[in-house]
C-alpha cells in the first residue's frame, strides 16, 4: 500500500517533470523564431505611370525690357502704379505737370471763341459798336503782349540766376560736395525756364500777330466790312481750331501710357521728381517674353530637347506646379562651370504673376512611361553581374532575379521577375540581410 503511494507520487512529479521540460522547448523555439528574425524595411511593387526627368534650377528673365519714359521735361504729378501691378497697353501709368500747357490751352480756346464771334458781327448788319468792340480787342492784345514782354524779362532774370546756380552745383559736385541728383536737379530747373522762354517768346509772336490783326480789323470796321474780311475771319477760326489741336497734342505728351500689356517690374522715379526723356520712371516686361534660364549639367546634353515638357515650382508660390516646355538649348558649354543654358517659357496662371528674378527649381521631362514597375535602387543586389532582389515570401526573405534597366538616378524599371502586388525588403539602417532570411517588417519603404 505504501509502496504504491510512493510509485504514484514519483509518476505524477515525473509528469510535471516532462511537461515543464516542454514548455521550455516550445517557448525556445518561439524565442528563436522570434529573436533571430532580421527587422526588414518592405517596399509593395506595383504598377504606376512616371517620369524620368532632369532637375536644374533657374532665374526668370525677359527677351522684352520695356523702360517707360517721357517725350518733355516735367515734374511728375501723378504716378498711378506700383511696383509689380499689371498693366494694359493704352493705360495710364504717370501725368506730368501741366499747368503751363492747359493755361495754353485756354487761351486757344478763347482764341477760338473770339475768332468765331468775329465771324459773326462781320456777316450780320454792321452795328455802332462795332467799331468800339474792335478798338477794345487792340487794347486787350496789346495789353496782353506787353504783360508776356514782363514776363520775358522776368524769365531771363530767372534764366541767368539757373545758370549760375547750376554752375555753382556742378564747382561743388566736382568737389564732392553734393550728390549728383542736386546737380541734376539745377540743370532740370535751368531747361525748364529756357522751355518757358521759348514758350513765352512764342506767345509774343503770336500775340503781336494778333495785335496786327486787331488793328487792321479796326481800320476795316471803320471803314466798312467786305467779303475779303469775312474770308480772312473765318481763316482765324481754322487757325485757332488748329491752335487747340496742335495744343491738345503737347497735353498727350505729358501723360505715360503702357506701350505694352505686362507687369511693372521696377519703380525707378517717385512723385514730384523731375524727369526728362532720358530719365525712364519704370521697367515694364509682358508675359510672352519672360523666360526660366536654367543652367544643366553638361552630361545631359544630349537629352534636353526643345518642346520638352516642364514641371517648375516657383519659390514664391511653393505649392503651386506651373507647366511650361523648353524652348531653346544653347549647345555651348561653360568651361567653369561645366554646364549649358536650357531656356524654359513660363505661362503665368490667373492671380499668380511671375516677374523678373524670381527664382524655380524645374523638372524636364526626358521620358514618361505607363503602367510600369518601377522600384528604388537600394533594393537591388548584384550577383556575378545578375541582379536580384529580396522578396518576401513565408516570412523569409527569398532571392528573386529580375531584369530590366536604370530609370532615373536612384530608381529601376523591372520588366522581369516581379508582378504587382509583390513585396521586396532590405535591412533597416544598413543591417544586412541574407537570402533565407527569416525577415521581421518594422518599416515600410517612403520616397
């Protein structure tokens, strides 16, 4: 009895015995299985369109360079742009000062009045006051010929007092006394008292020519009217309808239009500067000339084509991808630098300018492919010339060939050994992994 008791005490901890030895080596081999898996990065083939392309850099540039400018000498009034606006051709852009011009252009409008109402007492009935009415336009024009005379004087006071200041200026800018826009400056206000003698004497002219006319109309309205009077009147209303023209004409050259439609690149003159012809107030460049000159790499040469298609993301508008194509490749190389000149247009789009030195990173399109497989070089191994990737299958990491060629820099185009779907690993952090490999996936694959 007891030795029965003993046998089965031993036979149930032998039992234990035997299942914890086990249990032991069932959780030594999951721990092996588990610990000496290799932890993998997993990229999954599939099939997509790409493009193979060249990436340059580049500056915007223009082939049209328009410098707005002024045909008169003037004090800028009015400057209706800013810097980077875009501009219609025929629009305004600047007024001059024009004061002297408008009060011409009242006087030949009242020119234009008299003359037409002269017309007018010569061909109805002659009346007593007519006579008084002439004497009254000889004292008016002579009165007004000798205040032009004053005005004259005056000027060339003015214009001798310009002279010598501007000549002090030019002593004192050979000294370095001043800037060169002070004695800029003194000569602009000389020119325009010299244009305003010019002017002034030009009225006289036509003021004494007028007092002349006013006298022999008063001799003729004492002596009676004739036709050759009516005729001669009415040569004065033409004469100040030319007048007004010929005036309305110099008006239109002090105002600044957009010769072009395009976009205002630089603001060069300010309100209140004098300008002359050879002084621009602006830049203007139109759309349709500007251009992205990239600068390429010398071995790529001979696959930039023009008409190729162009991707370019323009620093100022990050996230925005405009389209454009190449439209002239320069075949001269730069010894220093060892790269060519490719020229790429640059369509604009709708409240997105593009202007003059800006800059772009651009992708040329050298080749496009559809339904391909394309995978990331560091996945593929090289075997006595073959290539290989690592394809995992049961949980390893199994050895497939594949064929195919180099698509780009860093990618590969597989036209053999894989199918969509696939997944191909490599080691994580430069670990190495074998073929037969048990593999752990910690990561997948991003560009």
């Amino acid at each position: 009895m007891l030795l029965t008791l003993r046998s089965k005490i031993f036979a149930s901890r032998r039992r234990i015995l035997l299942l914890a030895l086990f249990l032991i080596i069932v959780l030594g081999f999951i721990a092996f299985w588990f610990l000496s898996r290799v932890e993998v990065v997993a990229f999954k083939v599939k099939r997509e369109d790409a493009i193979k392309g060249v990436t340059v850099s580049g500056t915007v540039e223009s082939r049209q360079d328009v410098r707005l400018a002024t045909q008169v000498t003037g004090t800028i009034q009015e400057l209706r742009f800013r810097e980077g606006d875009f501009v219609n051709q025929g629009q305004i852009l600047a007024v001059l000062n024009r004061n002297e011009v408008v009060g011409n252009l009242t006087t030949a409008q009242g020119q234009l009045q008299t003359a037409q109402a002269e017309v007018q007492n010569l061909v109805t009935e002659p009346r007593p006051q007519n006579v008084a009415i002439a004497q009254a336009q000889v004292e008016e024009t002579q009165e007004n010929t000798d205040v032009l005379q004053q005005e004259l004087q005056i000027a060339r006071v003015q214009q001798q007092e310009a002279i010598s200041e501007e000549q002090r200026l030019q002593r004192l800018y050979q000294q370095g006394a001043v800037s060169f826009r002070e004695f800029e400056r003194a000569g602009f206000a000389r020119v325009q008292i010299e244009e305003q003698i010019d002017a002034t004497q030009s009225q006289i002219q036509a003021a004494r020519a007028r007092l002349t006319q006013a006298r022999e109309n008063l001799n003729l309205v004492q002596a009676g009217v004739k036709e050759q009077q009516i005729q001669a009147a009415r040569g004065q209303v033409q004469a100040a309808r030319g007048g007004i023209q010929s005036v309305l004409g110099r008006l239109e050259e002090y105002i600044i239009r957009a010769p072009v439609t395009g976009y205002i690149v630089e603001k060069i003159r300010d309100i209140g500067e004098v300008i002359s012809p050879n002084a621009p107030i602006a830049r203007l460049v139109t759309p349709a000339a500007l251009y992205l000159s990239t600068q390429v790499e010398e071995n790529e040469l001979e696959s930039i084509k023009v008409g190729q298609s162009v991707y370019v993301i323009f620093d100022a508008y990050p996230n925005e991808t405009f389209r454009g194509n190449v439209i002239e490749v320069s075949k001269n190389v730069d010894p220093i630098t060892g790269t060519f000149e490719a020229k790429v247009s640059v369509p604009g789009q709708k409240g997105l300018p593009v202007l003059v030195g800006m800059t772009a990173d651009a992708t040329i399109i050298i080749q496009q492919v559809n339904n391909a497989i394309i995978i990331p070089d560091e996945f593929i191994y090289t075997e006595n010339q073959k290539k290989y990737v690592l394809k995992k299958k049961n949980g390893k990491a199994v050895k497939t060939y594949v064929k195919g060629v180099a698509f780009d820099n860093n990618r590969f185009r597989v036209t053999k050994g894989l199918t969509e779907n696939d997944v191909i690993v490599k080691g994580v952090e430069g670990k190495k992994v074998k073929p037969d490999n048990r593999i752990k996936i910690v990561e997948n694959y991003r560009d």
